[in-house]
C-alpha cells in the first residue's frame, strides 16, 4: 500500500473511532486502538517504514507533551505529601504482580521486569469523568487520587528508564554495569537540568526575536527530538528523553506561549500520537491473544486486582477508612497512554513477545471500561453504608 | 513626522496602576474581580511583588465549566486546577515578561507573530505594568494624531 494512502486511512480511522468510542463515554485512546486493529483487518499488516517512524515520532510526543504540558513541579511537593504511601503501596504491588505472572509463565526476567512495570503506571483520565459525574473529584479521596497519578507517572518513567537501559544487557546486570547505567542517567539528567535552567531560557529570547515564520514553534520541536535523540546517545529511550526535555521547557516562559502549546498539542494529538495508538492496534495479534488464552486472562486480572489491593492497602496505612481506600484502588485501575509506550519500547528491543504485547493491550482496554464501573459501584457502596447519622457520629 | 518605534520603550507607555491578584486570593474573590472589572486576565503576585504567573478568562472558564467538558478535556492539570482554592492553585505560572527597556516594536512583532495579546512588564522579577494590544494600537492613533 502506498506511504499517503495509509498514513491518511490510519489517521481517518483513528479519528472516526475515536470520536465513536469518545461519544459511548469512553477515552478516544480505545478507539484509535480499534482502528488499528480495523486497520490490520482490512489491510492485512503493512511493512511500512512510514507508519513505524511516525508512531515513533507519536510515541516521543505524547511524552514529551506529558512534560511539557502536564507537569507542575511546584506541584510535586504537594503531592508526594498527601499521596506518597498510597502511591508507592499500588506500584509496588501492581509491579510484583507483573513480575510474578511473567515468571510464572516462564518468560526471562527481562520480560517479565517490562510486563511489570506496564502494570504498575496509572492513567487517571477515566477515572476523573466518573468522580466528577459523582461529584467526589473534590473530595480529599479524589485530590489523593490526582496527586497520586503525578507521582505515579514519574515513578513508572523512572521505573520505564531502569528496565530500558538494563534491557540492553538482555539480563539482569552486574553491580558495575548498574553502575555504568546510573551514571550515564545522571550524567543525561544533569546536562538536561543545564540546558533547562541557564541555556533554554536565553536561547528562546534570541528565537522569538528570529524573523522566520514559526520559529518558537520549530524550536520547541527541535527541543523534543534533541533530547530524545540525546536520551538515546546516552544509552536511554527517546520516549524518556522526550518527557524530560517537555520538563525542561515547561518553565521557559515563551516556549510556553499559548499559541505555541496549541501548535505543539494540534501535530501531537492531531496527527503523531493518534497514530502511535493506531500502530499500537495494528501490531496486536489477535491470534497469539486467542492461544493464550490463560495467560491473558491472568494478565487482565492481576493487573486490575494489582492496583486495587495496592490502593486499597496504601489508602487504608495513609489514614483513609474502607470505602474510600476502596475508591483509591478502583480509582487507580486504569491503563493508558504511557503503558502503551513501556510495552511498544519493549517489543522494539525484542524483549517482549506478540502474547506478552496483546495479552498487555487487552488489558489495558479492558481497565478503561471496567474502572468506571467498579468506581462507581465503590462510590455508591460508602453512601448506601454510610448515613448520614453515621457520619455525624464519626465527626 | 515618521515616528521611530524601536526607540519607544514599553515602560513609556504600559499601564502602571495594575489591578493584581496574590497568591492567596480565594477564588470567590477572584470571580468578584472579573464581574468588577473589564480585564481579560489579572496578574498574579507574591506579598513582595513578584510576579508568579497570571489569570486569564481562560482559565475561568475552563474551571467554571469543568464538569461539562468533554472527557478529552480532562486532563491531569486541568483537573488539579478545578481543584484550587485560591489563585496560586488555578494560575498559570510562567507568564510572557518583557523588560521596561523592550521597544514598543519589538513587544508589537511578539504580541502579532504568536498571538500574545498582554505582556507583563518586570523589572528584577517584580511587576511593574501591563501591556496590551490596546494600549499598543492606543498609542500610534494618538502619536499619528
């Protein structure tokens, strides 16, 4: 199939399903899976160049927009007060599940470390609309929520950066290869952290002032491919080096112009990142899914009953009664865009196989649907169980 | 008489008596403000004056109709941002700055080629004025005249 012909179909699609799926009340992101695998269907799989570059290209943007936009440092402090113990109680223990499921279904600890950390990174998007239809976003189990899904995204890039790098050496390393690794981190971080404080803010003064048309644009562009690309020089991912680069600018005052974060979010969810989910549907082997059908049905459920119990646990030790640690852990369920990229990163380096990549893509689909209703079924649990009599008696 | 705008700094002719916000102001107050007032956006300040970021009826917006949002709108930082209860909790840090010395053409060619409609004027980080693309237009009528 020509390059255009099927760069303008996948976007086409992903845009119809989406925006289908996003009307049934659910994230666009299931949709532009669906027409992947539409897409896979009618097409058969196109070897084409094209389409993996770009998915790359959208896979590098959704991070680097998940920095670049979405992150507040001042926030940060904030969050890790209210949030940390619940936070790390539902990674840890959606991580050791991951593990253990891969152990036991005899895949290398390199596999199995990426299946876990795919298990262990929230998506909070679902579970917003759903605490706002029932009025509990403002409510300190739903503010611990939101500053749990910071904390928990930088965990699982943290988490994402570890296993990429010590992927490379296709087994667990020695202490001095740990080493190596922890050094050429550092050493990334720190040039980043130079750039971000004392280079970025003086060169986007001079840029601004660039008679060419577009040139902050094109710069904030070039900002998030050089870091991607220097994340890679250092023996990391692009996807890594990308979100650290969007943090980098996210201080930078005319990197963040509002016209300028409307052009970078219109090519990144315009265009890019739409086609990394595509892709993502496109590469699912419906095959492999249906032989393995244990593994994936374990998959779906120790994911899910992961960051239930590791919610549920970590609210219950930070102080909150029952039912909202029960809300916490429904809350935290869902899986989306960056897992997407943990298992899209592993399938590129050759650690994860086909089972292992649609058994996790499965799961993520069905955590999206499911957490909905299981918040709200939480929800309604505490205000049938808890009258308001009960409540005064608490106060 | 042609009139040299590159030697007209902004300070000349930006809005000094500036109505701010500081971080602590509720957001009852701040919604009191927009009805008050005309301005689109308020700058945001510290108890010593800085400038920590700026208000704008975006903003407002994007709060006050949260909940009738599509999903998509959702996003984390939006949501922390329904959340707030004063300004520091709803604004948006890091807004554009130039300095009292920037010639007016130069803040003129910012404010047009990436659709900036105010600049805040600061000197040492502290907020000494606004700039608009009113007071801009204001100016080279009166200066024509």
């Amino acid at each position: 199939m020509h390059a255009l012909l099927a760069l303008l179909l996948i976007i086409f699609l992903a845009k119809v399903f989406g925006e289908l799926v996003e009307r049934a009340g659910f994230p666009s992101i299931l949709g532009e899976i669906a027409a992947g695998i539409v897409f896979g269907l009618l097409f058969l799989r196109p070897e084409s160049d094209v389409l993996l570059f770009f998915s790359e290209l959208g896979a590098i943007f959704l991070l680097f927009t998940a920095g670049y936009k979405e992150i507040n440092l001042r926030e940060l402090k904030t969050a890790s007060r209210t949030a940390l113990i619940p936070t790390i109680s539902q990674v840890l223990l959606a991580f050791s599940f991951g593990f253990l499921i891969g152990r036991i279904f005899d895949f290398s600890q390199m596999a199995s470390l990426f299946i876990g950390v795919a298990f262990s990174i929230t998506s909070i998007g679902v579970s917003v609309r759903t605490l706002i239809d029932l009025n509990y976003l403002s409510k300190k189990i739903g503010s611990t929520m939101l500053a749990s899904a910071i904390l928990d995204d930088l965990i699982g890039i943290f988490m994402l950066t570890v296993v990429i790098s010590i992927a490379t050496y296709q087994q667990i390393p020695s202490g001095m290869e740990i080493l190596v690794i922890a050094v050429r981190m550092i050493c990334f971080i720190a040039i980043m952290t130079v750039l971000g404080r004392g280079v970025f803010p003086v060169l986007f003064t001079y840029i601004h002032r660039m008679r060419v048309k577009e040139s902050i644009f094109a710069f904030v562009v070039v900002v998030a491919l050089f870091s991607a690309y220097l994340a890679e020089a250092f023996g990391l991912h692009a996807v890594i080096g990308a979100f650290i680069g969007g943090v980098c600018l996210s201080s930078v005052p005319l990197a963040k112009i509002e016209d300028v974060q409307s052009k970078v979010s219109g090519i990144a969810y315009g265009i890019f990142i739409p086609i990394f989910f595509a892709f993502i549907g496109l590469s699912v082997d419906l095959v492999a899914m249906q032989t393995a059908g244990l593994f994936t049905l374990l998959v779906i459920v120790m994911a899910l009953s992961g960051k239930l119990i590791g919610g549920f646990i970590g609210a219950r030790i930070a102080g909150f009664d029952s039912y909202d640690s029960l809300i916490f852990g429904a809350g935290v369920m869902p899986r989306a865009g960056i897992e997407l990229v943990v298992i899209a990163a592993g399938m590129e380096i050759g650690i994860i196989d086909d089972e292992i990549f649609s058994a996790i893509v499965l799961m993520i689909a069905i955590s999206v649907i499911v957490t909905p209703v299981l918040l709200k079924f939480a929800i309604k649990l505490k205000e049938t169980r808890i009258t308001p009599e009960s409540e005064a008696q608490q106060a | 008489m042609v009139v040299d705008y590159t030697k007209i700094g902004v300070a000349e002719i930006m809005t000094r008596d500036v109505v701010t916000v500081i971080e602590e102001t509720t957001i009852e107050d701040l919604l009191e403000l927009f009805g008050t007032y005309h301005y689109h956006s308020y700058p945001v300040v510290t108890e010593t004056g800085e400038l920590s970021g700026i208000i704008s009826e975006d903003i407002v917006l994007e709060i006050l109709l949260f909940d009738r949002l599509p999903a998509s709108g959702h996003t984390h930082l939006s949501a922390v941002r329904s959340l707030g209860d004063d300004a520091s909790g709803i604004m948006m840090p890091y807004p554009v700055t130039v300095s009292p010395d920037t010639s007016l053409s130069e803040t003129a060619d910012l404010m047009l080629r990436h659709r900036v409609d105010r600049v805040c004027v600061t000197d040492s980080g502290k907020l000494i004025g606004i700039l608009s693309k009113r007071d801009i237009v204001n100016e080279i009528c009166k200066r024509r005249d």
